[in-house]
C-alpha cells in the first residue's frame, strides 16, 4: 500500500516538474516522420465528448463528404461565437468577373465540446477542385479520428497527453487514407486537441495538444496578459519562412504517400479565456516582416538592402510583435463595442474586396480584459493594424460574460487586417489586367482574354523590391475560447448568433470590409464553380513525387 502512495506521489510529482517547464513555453519533440511528443505528458481529466458545436468551411467544407463518416453525426453547420471558423480569399477580380484562385482550396473544421474542442486547418497546395478535396478529406478524416479515438477514454482517468499524441500521429494516415480514395492532391494539416487537464483544476488549465505537416500554424493569444505565442514555431525554426515552398504534405508527395519530415508535435498550457487559433499560410505570411517589406532575410538573397536584415529567430519575433498588436488592437476595440472601420488609403482606392466563403455575418465580442495597451511594433510600420472607428458595424455585440473579443471576432479581426495588407496587392493586379484587356482589344478587337496566362497581372514580373506588400492568397482561421461551458450558456451563444444574422439582413447593416464583399462579389450566372465530384474507389495513381512549389499562386 505505502509503495503504491509513494508511485503516485512520485508521478506527481514529475508531472508537477514537467507542467513547471510549461510555463516558460511551448514544448514541442522531435521533427519528422517518427512523430516523436515532448517528454513531457500531463495527465488530463476524463473528457465529455458531447459536441455542442460543429463548424467546417468554406462553403459546405467537410459536409460534403459527410457519407463517409456515418458514425459522426454532426451538421457542421452550427458554429458558436467561441467555437468559430472563416474561409475566404484574398485574391483579385479577373478580367471576367470571376476571382482568381477559385475554388478557395483551405478548409477548417471545428467540434466543440463542453470542456474542449478539437480543431484542424489545411490548406490544400496550389489552385483547384484536386487541392480542395485534399483539404477537406484531410480536415474530415483527422478529426472523425480524433473524435472516435477519445470517444475511448471518456470514462478514463488515465488519459494523458501522450495517448492523445499517439492519436494525432494516427489521424494522419485515417487523413491520408481519404485524401487517396478521393483523388486528392496535396494539402498541409494542422491539428489541436484541446482538454482540460486532470491535476492543475483551480482556477482552470488545460493543456493544447498540437501536431502540424507543413506551413500551416497555430498560435495562442492569452487573454491575461494580452501575449501572443506560434505553438508551431519549432517546425521552421531553423530557417526563414518561405511562401514559396510547402516544406511538408499530405496527399501524393512521395508517390502515394506523404511527406511528414517537417511533421512537429507541441504542447502548451492554455488557461480560461485564452485562444488557440489556426490559420492557413495565406495568414501567417502576410504578419511576416519580409513579406511586409519592413525587414530582409539575412539568410535569403534579396534586392532590398535598404531594410534591416534579420535572423530567422528575429523575424519570428517581429511577425509576433504584428500579430500581437493587431489582436490588442482588436480586444480593446471590441471589449469597447465598436469595430474597426478601415480609414487608411489602401482600404478605400476601390479595389475589389475579397470574397468569403462562409456566411457573412457581423462581428461578436466576448471573454477578455481591456486594460493593457498594445505595444508598437519596432520599425515604425504598424501597417492598418490600429486604423480608427468612425462608426459601428451591425451586430457588435457584448458577451455572455465580461463582454470582449470572442474566438469569431478574433478571426474576423484577423482576416480583415489581412485584408487590408493585401490590398495594394489586388489593386495593382486589377489594373494592370484591365490595362491588357484594354489593349488585346483595341489591337484585336477582341473580347475579354479567358486565358489564366495573365492571372498576375504582371505582378511576378516585378523585381522583388517593386512589389507591394503583403501576400494575396486563400487565408483561413478557426479559433475556439477556452472555458467550462455548460447547456444554457451554449444556449446564449447560439441564440446570439441568430440575432446577428438577422440584424445582418436589415438593409444598410454595415460589414467589415472583407465580410460585405461575399454580396459584392457574386459569380455571375452560368459561371458557378462545377459541382463536386465525389469518388468512391480506392486512388491506385502515381504520386506527384515530394517537389512542391506553392508559389504566389498556392493555396
């Protein structure tokens, strides 16, 4: 018996010293294939796996292949202003009304439950209805795993992090599985398993339990102390960021299978109110100070020599410094209710807003204090990120508790200073189109080129140095608030986004910029994206082999 006391005593305490390791970061284990967790593994409580909320986009996202996870019943349709996702793109108008990149090739995919959540983000490589089906099948066949899987130990109180580990590294080939039988092609996945854990109970902690393939990432913002953090950090951090190359992939990379060397497994503490969001590459890029043209690479070439050169460690340092003032910015606004209302000029010259994929819907607060100022970022270019508010937006609302920012106002936050950083982008390729077209026909006296020859604009033709900032592209978030929550506050938060969509309706109701451009920019009729194809045999092709360039025109 005393033998048995001192076994739990002991565990407990090297529990107790790997959660002390926690609290200066993020631990991740060893990159690559083998899938290898940090040593550290915290017990967690007994999960209640009852989804209270399911969301996947864009458009109908994962829904579609829905037939092949018939134990998953779930309508992933039923967001909540704390478990919430959006899909949109970034790129331009073509010259035939149509946008370029399309179908947007990202997908999201949430289930939330009372205590925890699972979400997952992939961003399927290059343009197409193949990438796009990638991404879903990788979403859906990741998290109907995880689902089932921790569907074992809901009445376990041995769970600890390493099982749940073992389970992601496992949901890649249920991920993989599905991207084949559906002739997908490539896409990234990041993956979050959020629980609460089993020692550490008061005031609240749970631990995030991370696994990434490839360039998508995931992040936390602490509501506390207003900080922002890259769980995923680790997986490129012995060198720069480059939006040319996928440096990992699920789908055909290595003939039928995938390539997992970038493949990092991370843990972190997450608190109550805190937010763990992930986001495609089309939005972490454009916090990138290279891609910003506020900074070089020392350890890139480049032709802009003007700007301060810095380390892979420092430019990681500055995007966070941008991505923490935005959300700052972005906290105080909404705990104050108002949203921001673009007042720059990159905001208002008339280029076409990009258009969403999910429902427009006006912004929702919740859950975060307000009273620390953000910090300026170093160089002296803040971008838009703190643009005034002149005036509200319809259905900028408080919170079920403290009123603040909520996991869909981060994300709408988010892509809207995306949206902004892009612009400049998408107004120089839309005119430079328009000047072609208006030149093929005055020598040709030809009608508008259907040809994607062109789709840049001439913008790839430009030096590096000329090019405007930021990175057109389809960006996602998908985001979930930490906390306890119990039927009737589930219950406010989906009544609350019932009233805003219907607020949303009344004529003059006033958007964020990037959300009001879904009516601004509907296909014309007869031009509708083809339907979905939907295979039901297992894919015997050969592989693309394990070369992938995104380019300025990956997903």
């Amino acid at each position: 018996m005393f033998l048995q006391l001192f076994r739990k005593l002991g565990a407990r305490l090297k529990e107790q010293s790997a959660a002390r390791k926690l609290e200066r970061g993020t631990l991740c284990g060893k990159q690559g294939a083998d899938g290898e967790p940090p040593e550290a593994n915290l017990h967690l409580s007994k999960p209640d796996l009852t989804v209270v909320a399911s969301h996947s986009g864009p458009d109908t996202g994962v829904a579609v292949y829905k037939q092949f996870t018939p134990d998953l019943q779930v309508s992933w349709e039923d967001p909540l202003d704390w478990a919430y996702g959006i899909s949109v793109s970034m790129y331009d108008l073509g010259p035939t009304g149509r946008r370029n990149g399309e179908p947007v090739a990202d997908c999201f995919g949430i289930l939330a439950y009372p205590e925890g959540a699972v979400l997952a983000v992939a961003d399927g490589v290059n343009w197409g209805e193949p990438p796009r089906r990638a991404a879903r099948c990788a979403v859906l066949g990741c998290l109907n795993h995880m689902h089932h899987a921790l569907k074992q130990h809901e009445g376990d109180s041995s769970l600890d992090s390493h099982t749940v580990f073992r389970h992601l590294v496992d949901s890649i080939s249920a991920a993989q599985k599905l991207i084949l039988q559906q002739f997908g092609t490539l896409t990234t996945l990041v993956v979050s398993v959020v629980l609460p854990l089993k020692w550490v109970r008061s005031p609240g902690r749970w631990a995030a339990i991370t696994l990434t393939v490839g360039d998508s990432a995931a992040y936390v913002y602490r509501a506390a102390s207003r900080t922002v953090e890259e769980v995923t950090a680790a997986a490129h951090a012995d060198g720069a960021r480059d939006p040319r190359w996928c440096p990992g992939a699920l789908g055909y990379a290595m003939g039928e299978e995938p390539d997992l060397a970038n493949m990092m497994l991370c843990l972190t503490f997450l608190d109550e109110g805190d937010f763990i969001f992930l986001t495609s590459d089309g939005v972490a890029d454009n916090f990138d100070p290279v891609i910003r043209k506020i900074a070089r690479h020392q350890v890139l070439e480049s032709t802009d020599n003007d700007l301060p050169a810095l380390s892979p460690a420092e430019c990681q340092a500055k995007a966070m410094d941008l991505l923490r003032e935005v959300l700052v910015d972005a906290d105080r606004r909404l705990s104050a209710g108002a949203s921001r209302t673009p007042t720059s000029s990159k905001s208002t010259h008339g280029s076409s807003t990009p258009a969403t994929s999910t429902p427009a819907t006006p912004t929702a607060g919740d859950n975060a204090s307000s009273s620390e100022p953000a910090a300026a970022a170093d160089g002296g270019d803040r971008g838009t990120a703190a643009a005034g508010c002149n005036h509200c937006h319809v259905g900028l609302g408080r919170g079920s508790r403290s009123g603040g920012m909520t996991a869909r106002g981060l994300a709408e936050q988010l892509l809207q200073h995306v949206y902004e950083v892009t612009t400049e982008q998408r107004q120089h390729v839309e005119a430079r189109s328009r000047e072609r077209e208006r030149e093929r026909g005055l020598s040709r006296g030809e009608g508008p080129c259907l040809s994607t020859d062109g789709k840049h604009g001439g913008l790839m033709g430009l030096a590096p140095s000329a090019r405007p900032p930021g990175k057109m592209d389809h960006a996602t978030v998908a985001a979930y608030q930490v906390g306890r929550r119990k039927p009737n506050e589930v219950a406010r938060s989906r009544a609350r986004l019932e009233k805003l969509r219907q607020q949303q309706q009344q004529e003059g109701a006033q958007l964020l910029p990037f959300l009001a451009a879904q009516a601004a920019s509907q296909q014309p009729p007869g031009r509708q994206t083809s339907p979905q194809t939907t295979f039901t045999t297992t894919s015997a092709g050969s592989g693309s082999g394990s070369a992938r360039s995104s380019g300025s025109g990956a997903g």
